[in-house]
C-alpha cells in the first residue's frame, strides 16, 4: 500500500479532467499513489461571476467542469480536499470548490479576476497550466466513471415536471455521444512519441461552434480570415482549415479542412507539419492544440494568452507571438528564412511540454505544492 490514496469523485464532464486523471493513473501504475474512484452525483451548483467592474455577482447555476479530488496521506492521516476548474471561463468560478476545497487548481487562470474574490478564496485558487485531453493505457474504472456521469447529468438537468421523459431522454443522448467522444481520446504514449518534422508545411485546423454568442462569431471571423490569409500566402504549404459542420459548410464553404479531423489521424497529420498556427479557444481560454502542438515540438506562431500559467511562455523562446494578420505572415516567413530559430524554438516548445504539461509532471507539481505546506 503506498503513503498517499488519491480518491476521484465522479465528475459531470470527463473530457477536460480526462487530463488529470491520466496523470493519476499512470502515478499508481508507478507505485506512486493509489487511486480509488468513488461515486458522486451531487449536483454542486453554485457560480461566483466577476464582472468588469470587479463586482462579484453569486448564482445558482451548475458547474460541471469542475472536479473533485481527496488526497489521504496514511503517514499522517491528514485530508486534502482540492479541485480542478477546467471551464472556459476566467471571470468564474465554482462556489462548491471554493467552499469545500483547501485547493482549487484553475485553468483559465486570470489574478485580474481572482483579486475581486473574497481573500479567504483567493487564497486557495493556483493556475492549472496548459490542458488537452488525453488517456493513460493503465485508466481504471470505466463503468463507474459511466454512471457517475449519467446519473448526476439527470440530477443536475431533469426536473419533475411535464417535459421529464422528454429531459430524460435529451439528456441521457448527451451523456451517450459524450461517451462516445471520450472513447477516441487519444493515449499518453501518443503525444511521448515525438520525431523531427521534415517537411515544411504550415498548419491551422479548426471548428466551428454553434453561433449563439457574439464572442463565437468573433471567433469564427477570426478564424476564417486566418485561414484565408494562409491560403493566399502559403498556397504550396498551407494545410488545415475548419473542419466540416453545420456551420462551417454554410458560412464557410471555402475554409474547409483539407486534413482528417478524427482525432489520431489529425494528430498523425500535425506530425508531419513543421509550423502551426494557434489562436485562443472559447472566451480568451487556451485551446487544447497548445498543449498539442508543444507536445510534437512544432514551430508555433501564436496569438496571446491571456491565462497565466505557472510558468510562462517566453515569445522568442517556445514560440513566437502574432498581433496582426500581418505579424502572422511576418512571423512564418520568418522561421522558414531562419532554420537555426526555427529548430530552437521547436527544441524549447518540447522541452517546455517534457518539464510543464506533460499531464505527470504537472500533476507532481500539485501534488508536491499541496503536499509540502503538511510536511514542514
């Protein structure tokens, strides 16, 4: 048995915490820790929002990107009860986590916001880093992982009322195509195997979401223009595009991908790329094909994060940050011209994934963080 038991509370989403938990299932593989997964399907409802006055506004909404973890130390007996707050969002928060938890570990990490929150939460929010979704070959307890989804789905969404067969049947077809999603996540050992791109060829794939909120729209605007300016300038190299939806086939027609987009075979092809372009995902959060494209030590020409992570990403160093379309091109021209900055930033953006996002030793580090105030 090992000194410390790392017990996971089913949670309501499985593809933003699939990173974290591959990380604890490869730690008990190595006899680091045990893992334990329990059932838990309460609905843990509650929102702290933060607004751009620094007004702080409570609600009762649901919070499914948050999870809940303890960490037993059978040395000492002592509880750590922390969280992972893996939403899109920097301006929210989960009041459940922030109530409960001696730790809440944030994705979208932002200390403008977090200095709004009264102290006594403040001092328990720590950035996450770079998340993408991911699985470790040891994972454990799929069917538990299932019903804990399932049912607190329906405990957080189906209410007793006229429409509840017609809920209930909604609901549990999310939880199936979720499910179904989770399944193609690709394993650990596939973002490990890295090999030097020999070709240069310059990357940008993408989606569209559903266009109910202006900052989608923005995004897709972006986006197209993206793709469309990489056409024209890089018509022999460019390849990407958004992938094929509803949306994309109707509004963008001529941006659409020209690369797979199921999720081995887009990473397959993204090997093979030596340049890639990034942009942030929903409300300024950091996409996964961040994480994605350090991970193959790509050449990356990136907008601005607006997340800070516990060790940042120096422009020059891991990758080369763009403001304009204009920058953008300036930059990819840039690193084709100069083969000796292009293979250095492709070494740091490696070696960056090695030491920071591979998901074990970012899960190290918090251990360790939340570890180490216990022991002195």
């Amino acid at each position: 048995m090992s000194q410390f038991t790392l017990t996971i509370y089913t949670p309501q989403e499985l593809n933003h915490a699939s990173n974290p938990h591959t990380a604890f299932f490869e730690l008990a593989h190595t006899g680091v820790l045990d893992v334990c997964v329990k059932l838990n399907v309460k609905s843990k409802r509650g929102r702290l929002k933060v607004d751009e006055s620094g007004k702080v506004v409570k609600t009762n909404q649901a919070y499914p990107k948050a999870s809940y973890y303890e960490l037993t130390n059978h040395d000492t007996q002592e509880h750590i009860r922390f969280a992972f707050d893996l939403y899109d969002f920097d301006t929210q928060f989960s009041l459940e986590a922030l109530k409960t938890c001696d730790w809440v570990f944030k994705r979208c990490y932002n200390s403008k916001y977090i200095t709004h929150l009264p102290e006594t939460y403040q001092k328990k929010i720590q950035p996450y880093g770079l998340n993408f979704g991911v699985r470790s070959a040891y994972h454990k307890g799929k069917a538990i992982f299932f019903l804990g989804l399932l049912l607190s789905r329906w405990r957080v969404y189906v209410k007793p009322n006229r429409n509840v067969f017609k809920n209930l049947y909604y609901h549990t077809k999310w939880v199936a195509k979720h499910w179904q999603f989770i399944n193609t996540t690709r394993l650990l050992s596939q973002f490990e195997a890295f090999t030097m791109p020999k070709t240069e060829i310059v990357m940008f794939q993408t989606r569209c979401f559903k266009e109910a909120h202006q900052d989608v729209i923005n995004i897709h605007t972006q986006r197209y223009q993206i793709i469309k300016r990489l056409q024209r300038e890089f018509p022999k190299r460019f390849q990407g595009g958004f992938i094929a939806s509803e949306v994309a086939n109707t509004k963008y027609a001529d941006a659409l991908t020209n690369v797979p987009s199921e999720p081995l075979a887009y990473l397959q092809a993204m090997k093979h790329a030596n340049i890639v372009v990034y942009t942030r995902g929903l409300a300024n959060s950091p996409a996964w094909k961040l994480a994605e494209y350090l991970s193959q030590g790509k050449v990356i020409i990136a907008e601005r994060l607006t997340s800070e992570l516990p060790v940042p990403l120096e422009h020059g160093k891991q990758l080369l940050y763009f403001d304009t379309l204009d920058n953008m091109v300036h930059q990819i021209n840039l690193v084709l011209e100069d083969k000796e900055l292009a293979q250095s930033l492709s070494k740091h953006a490696r070696q960056y994934f090695e030491n920071n996002v591979h998901p074990v030793k970012n899960i190290n580090r918090i251990l360790d963080l939340m570890i180490k105030p216990t022991n002195t």
